[in-house]
C-alpha cells in the first residue's frame, strides 16, 4: 500500500493552525500512525488507529480519517512542532511510510 | 520507562555481515511485536521486518528488499532482538531502529523506538 503525502513541504509561523494530509492507495480502515522526527533523532508516535492522541502528547495535535484519506492537524503551532512527520499503515504487510512532510518557520 | 538501545552498526564493505542488537526493558518484552525500521541518510523512513510474540510463535515478515538476506531474531531470556544482516549493499546504508510494536485491534503500530545504530557499507 502506498501512502502519499501532501505538502511535501510546509512553511508556517508559529500560532497557525496546519493540516497534513495522508492518502493509501487503497483501503486501510482505521490502521494509521502519525509519527513526528526532529532531526537525528528517532521518531515519536503522536497518533494511532487514525485518531487516538497517544498518551502524553499535546492535545494541539489530532488525526482524523478512514479508508483513504487521513489528515493531522496542529490546531497552534509551537516552536518545538516544527519537525519531519510520517503517516504510516499498520492494516497490511508490508508496513509502509509516507515519504514525510517537513514543517519549517516561515 | 521503557528503553530500547540498538548496538552493532558500523562499516561494513559490500557482500558482507553485520548483527545489530536491541537491547530492551521497562516493560514485558515477551509480550510484544517487535521490529526494525530503517531511515538512508536524508531519506525517509522504511520498516524493514518484525518478529511477532511468543503467543504467535515467533514467526517473521519482512520487507521485499530485505528477504532472504536479513533475519529478525529474538531472546525473551534476555529481552534482546536481533536483526543478522547478510549480503549487505551499499543501499543498505541507514539508520536502523528498533522499534516496540502495540496492538490495536489486533493490528500492530510502532509506540516506542530507540535512539538508532548507524550502518554504513562501503569499501
């Protein structure tokens, strides 16, 4: 399954609200991941099952989605928000990544 | 809290074989899925292969561009995953993570990941 990302660059400013789109090639229920990466540093899960804000992480970010179409929103950036993030499906093998959408300041 | 510290990377020249090592604790590792996640420099990120529990008999799936040269592995005893690496190429470059796998609905996610090892092979 591939997962296509859109941007795949974003410039913003810091209080802006964002939004990340993720499309599967096909189908895949509910079973995507929203990953975040700083660079040289490994990647922190923020989102699962399409929606669930994993435990910890600021509630300025939400998933949404099913099927195809996915969507991360960061409701007011913040300084430490701008980073690399990865949408993933975990529905069927082979796992696989979007090719990343880097958040830069504008 | 849970850690996981990946060990073994290193320069290897093409054809050849490296053993990278995860070395986990904080929490019930013969509970999990466990896998390896690799990131080329300046590229993004690609699974490379997991190792299901004991409760599903350790059975294995990989990446097509891994199959038939690299081998996930696991010891509970030690709380240690494996992922023997064979015939390696210079496209096998990266960083390479270990990664704790999380079921929801009995569909596995990555929730936890380690710092990574670098492997590089060149001549």
């Amino acid at each position: 399954i591939q997962l296509t990302q859109s941007p795949s660059s974003l410039s913003a400013s810091v209080g802006d609200r964002v939004t990340i789109t993720c499309r599967a090639s096909e189908g895949i229920s509910s079973y995507l991941a929203w990953y975040q990466q700083k660079p040289g540093k490994a990647p922190k899960l923020l989102t699962y099952g399409a929606s669930t804000l994993q435990s910890g992480v600021p509630s300025r970010f939400s998933g949404s989605g099913s099927g195809r179409d996915f969507t991360l929103t960061i409701s007011s950036l913040q300084p430490e928000d701008f980073a690399t993030y990865y949408c993933q499906q975990f529905n069927i093998y082979p796992l696989t990544f979007g090719q990343g959408t880097r958040l830069e300041i504008k | 809290e849970v850690q996981l510290v990946e060990s073994g990377g290193g320069l290897v020249q093409p054809g050849g074989s490296l053993r990278l090592s995860c070395a986990a604790s904080g929490f019930t590792f013969i509970d999990h899925y466990m896998d390896w996640v690799r990131q080329a420099p300046g590229k993004g990120l690609e699974w490379v292969g997991r190792t299901r529990n004991k409760a599903n008999s350790y059975t294995t799936e990989y990446a097509a561009s891994v199959r038939g040269r690299f081998t996930i592995s696991r010891d509970d005893s030690k709380n240690s995953l494996y992922l023997q690496m064979n015939s390696l190429t210079t496209e096998d470059t990266a960083v390479y993570y270990c990664a704790r796998a999380f079921p929801f609905n009995n569909h596995w996610y990555f929730d936890c990941w380690g710092q990574g090892t670098l492997v590089t092979v060149s001549s």
